[in-house]
C-alpha cells in the first residue's frame, strides 16, 4: 500500500467533503465531528460522482437516486435496491496534511 497526500485539514472544514485521485482511484474526503475519512467517490449503483451530493452528520447522499452511505466507513444506509458497499481507506493527519493508504 501506499501512503499518499489528498489534502490540507484547512480545505475540509468539519461537515464538509472533497474529493482527490489517488492511486488511480477516485477518493471522497469527508470531516465527519472533525475526524477525517476516505471512501470511494463513485456510486456502485449508477457511478456518480458522490462528492457532489449532499453530508449530513455521518450520512451521504448520492446526487443521482438518493442512495445513502455511511461516509466513515463506506457502508449502504438506504436504497431500494441492495448495492455494493463502497471501499473504504485508512486516513492519517500529520500537522495540516491529509493522507491515505491506497
């Protein structure tokens, strides 16, 4: 695995998110109570771009059919259908700098 920069702290104010490529892999950053976390930025239903949707607390919805993922760790909340649950990263902060395992 290998340990990339995503990001400044000072970029993902708390109940915020954004997103990086890292790894080939598109990522979504979210600060969820203030502690950071990284998971897939796709959907696996349709293959949005998760960062344009909307996070609620812990809850993120998907901007095209509402899906709803738990942005700690990836985890379906809520569709209609059963979908796959997204990949999730480890997340590491040292002073304002944002890593991630991929």
């Amino acid at each position: 695995m290998a340990r990339v920069v995503v990001g400044k702290t000072s970029d993902i104010p708390q109940g915020k998110m954004s997103h990086a490529t890292a790894g080939g892999k598109e990522i979504l950053l979210a600060n969820v109570d203030g502690r950071y976390y990284a998971i897939n930025n796709i959907c696996s239903h349709a293959g949005a771009e998760l960062h344009e949707g909307e996070l609620a607390g812990k809850e993120l919805t998907c901007p095209w059919h509402g899906a709803k993922w738990d942005a700690t760790n990836g985890n379906l909340i809520w569709f209609p259908q059963k979908l796959k649950d997204l990949e999730s990263y480890k997340v590491t902060v040292e002073n304002d700098t944002v890593f991630i395992e991929v």
